[in-house]
C-alpha cells in the first residue's frame, strides 16, 4: 500500500500545471467529450508508465544499493527543484481527424517521454522494485490530476495558485529524497 500511495501522490502533486495537464485542458476545450480523452490519458499512461517503472527496478537489481541510493536522492531533490520551473502552456496542433480517444493516447504517450513525471515514475520504479504496484499509483496520480483538468478545466486552475502547488510538489520530492539519504 505504501508503494501506491506513494506513486499516486508524488506523481499526483507534480502532474498539477504540468505540459500534459496543459495538453488535457487544451483536448477537453478542443473535443468536449470528457470519457474518450480519460480512456486515452489511462491507456498513454499505462504504457507509458509501466515502461518507465520497469526500467526503474531493472536499476535496482543491476545497481549496488550504495550507488542506487545516492542516484535516486538526487534524482528526487532535482525533481523538487525542476518542479519549481512550471511548464509553458505549448500550443497543441492536431492536424489528424483521429478523434478524442487516438488522439489523446498518442498525444499523452508522446508528451509524457522525458517528462517528470516519466522519469519520477522509473525513480519510485528503482526505489521500489515493484513495477505493477508503481505503475498502478502513478496512473491513479495522473487521472486524478488530469482529470482534474478535463472535468473541472479553469475553475479548478484559476482557484488554486499554481505556485503553492509547484512549492508543494517540491517540497515533497525533496523530503522523499533526504528521506532516501537518511534511510527512510
């Protein structure tokens, strides 16, 4: 349980006014077919996620537990810094008539290699070494986020400074990090 809830939670802070929770407000207003765009941001995500945390636990067995540990501290605490640079919201182009489901599943995948949260998710993959369970967390996190954005759209975005969830999001990768260091 505390893998997952783990996962949800960094994953879930830190997907707030991220790139993809941008891309997710943008294919909301664009299509206004809310269910279709989740499928696609859960089938992306699933993929895109379980990738990324299988690789994280293939460092944790080919790693030494020294190396890895110092690895993830920092790869924490450098999330918890990148956090405090918010994304720009990049304009989206969709010059294909796949419709909301194909469209947000490739447009998530796409947008979702290299990102934060990607890479957060093959951190809590090597801190873990249980890929199913931080796959499982990290796509509840990226729903709950994203979903945030396709249902509620600006009245959520407008209420809450993003800043503070930025500050949020940071202060946990970093306490998850020193966490790491201390032993925790």
């Amino acid at each position: 349980m505390e893998v997952i809830f783990n996962s949800f939670l960094l994953v879930f802070v830190s997907e707030m006014g991220d790139k993809t929770q941008l891309l997710a407000l943008v294919l909301a207003a664009k299509f206004k077919k809310p269910w279709p765009i989740m499928a696609g941001i859960l089938l992306a995500t699933i993929l895109n996620h379980a990738l990324a945390s299988y690789v994280g636990a293939y460092a944790t067995a080919n790693i030494s537990q020294e190396v890895l540990k110092w690895i993830l501290a920092l790869t924490f605490i450098g999330f918890g810094l990148w956090i405090l640079i918010p994304d720009k919201d990049e304009e989206f182009k969709d010059d294909h008539k796949w419709g909301p489901f194909l469209t947000t599943t490739v447009a998530f995948f796409l947008a979702e290699m290299g990102d934060k949260t990607q890479l957060a998710t093959v951190a809590l993959g090597a801190k873990f070494a249980a890929p199913i369970m931080v796959t499982f967390g990290t796509t509840i996190g990226m729903l709950g986020a994203d979903g945030l954005a396709v249902f509620l759209g600006h009245k959520f975005t407008d209420r809450i400074p993003m800043k503070w969830v930025h500050r949020i999001a940071s202060g946990l990768f970093i306490l998850f990090g020193i966490g790491i260091l201390l032993g925790f």
